[in-house]
C-alpha cells in the first residue's frame, strides 16, 4: 500500500482509529522472547517507544525494572496504562522524546519504527535516551518475507498490509539506516509469526496442508526472508 500518511496529526488520528478498533499487540510468550533477548536485568530502567497497549511495560515490571512507555496515540496510552499501572507512560512523539540523554538502560521499539514519518529521528532519539552501555532493540519487518514472495509467486499478487502507512525494508537496509543516525548493531536475530499447526476449522486435508506448508515456511524461514528482523544495537564507544 501507499505511504498514504503525511503528518504527526493523520498519523495519530490513524493509530487512534486502529486502537479504538481493537487492540494491537502479540501475545505474552513474544514479549517474554524479547526481554530474554534483551537479557533485563531487575533494577535497570526501560523505555518503550510507541509502547501500544503496554505488554512490553508489563513483562519489565514483572521483571523488576522500571518502566517507562510513550505512544502518539492516547487511546493507546490508556490502555497501556490499565496494563501497566506502575510504569510512566506518557502520549507523545517517538521523533521526540521528552527524556534526558542517557536516561535508559534498556530502550525497545517494537514494529513502529517503520511507521514513523522521520525514522531517521527516531534512531536518534533512541541512541539518545540510551545510556553508556544500554541495550536497544529495534524490530523492524523485511520487504522480502519468503510466505509473501511465495503468495506473489503463486497468486501475482503481494499481501496486502494492514495500515496505508508502513515502510517494508531488507536487513542491509534496516541496518544501514540504523547505524547512519547514532546505533552500532550487536546481533540480529530473525522473528517469525509461528502459528499452532493445528487449531479449531484446521482439520480439513486441503486446511491442514496449507497450514502445515505455512508453518513449515516460518518455522525454517532464512534470515533475509525472515517476517521481522530483531536488531539489538548500543550507542558508539565515546558517544557523549
């Protein structure tokens, strides 16, 4: 679909039309995934930049951090706040986070960043609010994900994403743009939606092999056509 969004304003008007609608987040097991990755550690502080519903808030609380989240979208920030209680969370713009330099330990930004109308001001921030020997994670989705490039392949017609405003890139070039605005990249690990092979409607023959080819395809997916790419990232050595 088209970049169809053009300001901060459409931009929140649209993610608070989304979150009116339904609630956008994966389930615990994925943020559990993540914090892992992240390796928190209880005491340290994390920031979650367009922190949605607030399921990210919530697993560093359970593991004894502070937490912090941000959102454009109020509708979003009320509800991370019924999730989350006990984290700071505050409506705002992720180009521009209202938080001193170096304030974070942990800074995660989950599949927003490609939505961001400037993404290039987003890393910044994100190097930014990152202490000294912080951890950030960004997850960012490929332009080349295999089920999609197979779906075009089979049908000459790509998938169709859910919002008119998101921005699909390779891994070179996620990496790229990450590393050009203040981060240096640690480790990339791939991130796949993998889905029970068999749930309720799924016992047909016809159903079954297309969902067992489906998982077989994400289960065994190669990095560059991976669905998302988990990029764990610090600031430079000596950055001020």
């Amino acid at each position: 679909m088209a970049y169809t969004v053009q300001t901060t304003q459409q931009l929140r008007e649209a993610y608070d039309a989304v979150y009116a609608k339904r609630p956008v987040h994966r389930q615990d097991p994925h943020y559990r995934w993540l914090a892992d990755l992240l390796g928190l550690k209880a005491g340290g502080s994390l920031l979650d930049v367009a922190c949605g519903t607030g399921w990210m808030l919530t697993e560093a609380l359970r593991r004894g951090l502070q937490a912090s989240g941000l959102d454009l979208s109020s509708k979003a920030v009320e509800l991370s706040k019924a999730h989350a209680p006990q984290a700071e969370v505050r409506v705002g713009d992720g180009e521009n986070l209202p938080w001193a330099e170096g304030r974070f330990d942990y800074v995660t930004c989950l599949g927003s960043l490609e939505h961001y109308l400037n993404p290039d001001r987003g890393i910044r921030e994100i190097a930014r609010v990152l202490k000294p020997g912080g951890t950030a994670c960004v997850m960012l989705p490929n332009k080349y994900y295999l089920p999609h490039v197979w779906q075009e392949i089979r049908t000459g017609q790509a998938p169709q994403e859910q919002e008119g405003f998101e921005r699909l890139q390779t891994r070179r070039e996620w990496r790229r743009l990450l590393e050009e605005n203040g981060l240096i990249i640690r480790k990339v690990v791939r991130q796949n939606e993998i889905k029970p092979l068999l749930t309720p409607g799924t016992w047909k023959v016809k159903s079954l092999r297309k969902t067992l080819t489906s998982w077989l395809m994400r289960a065994f997916c190669p990095m560059d056509l991976s669905y998302h790419f988990v990029f764990l990232c610090g600031r430079p050595p000596g950055k001020a």
